[in-house]
C-alpha cells in the first residue's frame, strides 16, 4: 500500500512539474497557480514516507517520475490546446 502512495505522489509531483513548466513557458497564469498546490500537496506525501522507505517503495518512487513526465507533457498539449 505504501508503494502504491509513493508511487502516486512521485507521478503527481513530476507531473505538476512538468506541466507548470509548460504553464509558465506559455503563459498560463491561473493554471501555473493552480498547478502550485498539486506540487506542494504531492511533495508533502513523498516527504513523510521517503525517509523511512524499502527499496520496494524506492523503486516504486523511482518508476513514478519518468511516467509522470511523459504524461504531463501528453496532457498539456491534449488539455491546453481546448484552453480558451
């Protein structure tokens, strides 16, 4: 179950941080802004379980980032491109 959170919170992390990327790069204000509180709140999870993580669950941790990068970048041109 912890790997399950852990995972979840690495994918939202990098995923926020992907598309805030995009957001500010294009001038996405309200969206950027928004964006900025899926970061803080996924942060907050891999900080309370990282410290005390297996390698299961680091695993877990590792393999959420590079999927959540890859889907950030297909949702922000799949979602910002209907943006009025």
């Amino acid at each position: 179950m912890k790997e399950l959170a852990l995972f979840a919170a690495a994918f939202s992390t990098v995923f926020s941080l992907g598309f805030q990327q995009q957001n500010v790069v294009h001038g996405h204000y309200r969206a950027a802004f928004l964006t900025s509180f899926v970061i803080g709140g996924s942060q907050i999870v891999l900080w309370r379980f990282v410290p005390s993580a297996d390698l299961g669950e680091i695993a877990a941790t590792l393999m959420g980032g590079p999927l959540g990068i890859t889907a950030s970048m297909v949702a922000h041109r799949r979602w910002m491109r209907r943006a009025p």
